[in-house]
C-alpha cells in the first residue's frame, strides 16, 4: 500500500512538473503527457527491477567504483608517456570503459563473498547479541522451532533463505499428498511466526546461484553471514559441525530436556505393540521415549509397572530396557 501511494503520488508531481515546464512554453497538454508518461515509464522499469537483489546491486556498484578507479591509476601512469593531445581523451574514456565493464561482472559473479563489503546482508544490530539462526527446512516442516523460540531458548533473528522458501513452495505443490501437507505446513508456521510481533523472522531474499543442492547453499551461507543453522536434519548438522559452522539440532534439544531415568527406578507405561525379540513389547513414555519390556508380551494393551534396566542413547532418541516388576 506504502509503495502505491508513493507511485501515484510520484505520478501527480510529474504530471504538476510537466504542466508547469509545458505552460512555459504554451503547451501545458503536451507537458503534463510527457511528465505523466515518463513517470509511468521509471515506474515500470522499477516494476521490472523487482528481482534484483540489493546484495547484487550494490556488488555491482562497488565493482563500477572499484573499475573507475583503476582506469584513472592506469590513465594517470599512461599519461607520462608522449602519446599527444588527441589519444589520450580518447585513451582514457576507452579504458574506463573496459575497467568499469570487467569491474561490475567480476563483482556480480562474486557477489556471495562480498559479506564484509555489504555489511547488512548479515542482518546484524547492535541489540542482537545471539546473531543470526538459518532455518532448514527440515526445522519449519518439524514445527517444534515456533515453541522453542517462544520459550525463549532460542535467541537471535531467524533467517530463512530464499531456495529453503522455494523448496517449501516445491513440496506444498507436490503431487504426493504427504509431502504436499509437510510444505503446506511448513509455509503456514512461517506465516503465522511473520505475524507474531515476539518473532523476529526475516526472509533472505538473495538467492545463491549455482546447482548446488539446498544443504550447500545453506552452510555457504551460514559461513558468510557468521550465522548458526538450526535444522532436525542429521547429515546437515554432521557436513556443517565439519566446516565450522555452529548447529542448533532441534533433536538433541528435545533428547537433551528429557527427564533422567536411572538403573532400578520403577515408571508406569502402556504396552502397545510387540517387540522384534521373542516375548518383548514396546510402550512409550509421554516424550515419545521408546521403552522395550522383556517378557512383556502378555501385557500388551494394558498399563503396566517395569523396572529400569538399562537406557541406551541413539541418533534416533533414547531407548530404554525394562522387566516387568510383578506378573500379571
């Protein structure tokens, strides 16, 4: 809405500035349709500029200044030699030309490294201290990432990334049904962490080019915005850990908060389904934490006493070994 004011306003100046340019000259109709259309023509060339990411703007501008200058430090060396009146104008325009041409290109194509050039890519403020938490789209599809924030454990903006948005977009229109309901979810807690003034979500909308798989982009990413990535995606979090990039795993969150349980110690849990060893069944704890009853079988379906045997930790979750401390 801001930006249609500012348009239509835009458009009423210039047609006022072209009446009164044209109203010198006797012809006030013709001034206000060369003011109306001009503006209307800027207007649409803004329109088409819509994609164009201000990160790569601005590495464009920072190539033409850096080309300028290096065609005035050659001209002013080439100037000392006698190469007349007439050439070195010429000389001079040509090799700006050149320098501000090679200059612009080789900033766009390395536009990504340019994180210290373009301070704000980094969504920094002085007043967050915890910096910036990329997003996966393992962790917006998981859902847990808009109640962990809101607890406040974890600090900092989330960030998601332009290609995370479009492979949302890419499973939400998916033909498979189960995908198709894991990015409309996705996209749905995003939109409702946009509206909660408590969240600070933000959209990276410069988009790393190249064919590198989301995973790349996301820690190349990471790397140049001095950003943590919070994901629920094991192999992520190894191939990130590797390359020096901090990992907020929401699993091991969840595995960290679990209540301890030790050797002896009785619990309640319902039986739901048999075990892969002969006689064991398996029952679940409110956490979802698998617990595994020996000679168990003949329980299954009822809420039963077991006694703590052993607790093993997987990349899965935690396992916990029990026997059933009274027949049934």
């Amino acid at each position: 809405m801001t930006l249609l004011f500012v348009r239509v306003f835009f458009l009423i100046i210039s047609g006022v500035v072209g009446y009164q340019i044209g109203a010198i000259n006797e012809h006030a109709p013709v001034g206000v349709f060369l003011g109306i259309g001009g503006a209307a023509l800027l207007i649409l060339i803004e329109l088409t500029l819509r994609q164009v990411s201000v990160r790569g703007l601005s590495s464009m501008v920072f190539g033409l200044l850096l080309g300028i200058f290096m065609a005035n430090l050659v001209s002013d060396i080439l100037s000392l030699l006698p190469l007349g009146d007439v050439v070195k104008p010429i000389l001079r325009v040509v090799l700006t030309l050149v320098f501000s041409y090679l200059g612009a290109v080789m900033a766009l194509r390395g536009k990504d490294e340019f994180n210290l050039i373009i301070p704000y890519v980094r969504f920094k403020r002085q007043d967050l201290k915890e910096g910036v938490v990329l997003l996966d789209t393992s962790a917006i599809i998981d859902g847990r990432i808009a109640d962990i924030f809101k607890s406040g454990f974890l600090g900092g903006r989330l960030v998601v990334p332009r290609f995370v948005l479009h492979e949302l977009q890419t499973l939400a229109d998916s033909s498979d049904d189960t995908k198709h309901q894991r990015g409309r979810r996705g996209l749905e807690l995003l939109k409702n962490m946009q509206k909660d003034s408590a969240a600070d979500v933000r959209i990276h909308e410069d988009n790393l080019t190249g064919p590198d798989p989301v995973d790349l982009k996301l820690v190349k990413l990471a790397r140049l915005m001095e950003g943590r990535v919070c994901t629920t995606d094991f192999n992520l979090s190894r191939m990130a850990s590797i390359q020096g990039i901090e990992v907020l795993n929401i699993n091991d969150l969840v595995n960290a908060v679990k209540p301890m349980v030790f050797t002896g110690e009785e619990i309640e849990v319902r039986l739901l389904k048999e075990g892969k060893e002969a006689n064991q069944a398996v029952g679940y704890l409110e956490d979802g934490t698998m617990v595994v009853v020996s000679d168990g079988k003949r329980a299954i379906g009822q809420s039963v006493m077991v006694s703590i045997t052993s607790a093993l930790q997987t990349q899965a979750g935690r396992m916990i070994f029990a026997k059933l401390t009274s027949p049934t």
